[in-house]
C-alpha cells in the first residue's frame, strides 16, 4: 500500500485525511513539486508506522503524533 486512502479501515483513513489536510495547508507556501515530495515522504513514514504498529485507530493516533503537527513544519 503507497497511499493512505489505499486503507481499508475507514477510522485510519479519517485520521490520515485530516492530518494530510492540515499538512496541504502548510505545505501550500512551497512550490507544487517540493510540496509534493514532502507529502509523499510522510505518507510513507504514517504508512510504515501504522503497520509496524498493528494498524487501527490508535496506530495511526500514534504514527501522527511521532510525525508532529504540520502547522510546525
């Protein structure tokens, strides 16, 4: 799976659609192709630690908070 809303679980995909939201917002400053380099590489690193931690809601409350709050990017 290389895409969040690849996921099956709809929880996990409503906390990755507000997360990824927030990150298109901080994100928008920047040009498109740097932009999407970034959201790319983190989709990977929630992806990752999403499975490595089981899945399900509380995997990915924990994957987006090692990730950190976009609007500090």
């Amino acid at each position: 799976m290389s895409r969040w809303t690849e996921i099956p679980d709809p929880d996990v995909r409503s906390l990755l659609a507000g997360y990824f939201g927030k990150v298109d917002r901080a994100l928008a400053s920047l040009p498109r192709v740097e932009a999407d380099e970034v959201k790319t590489e983190l989709e990977a690193h929630a992806i990752e630690a999403i499975s490595e931690a089981g899945g399900g809601a509380d995997a990915a409350r924990h994957a987006l908070a090692q990730l950190g709050d976009p609007e500090q990017f």
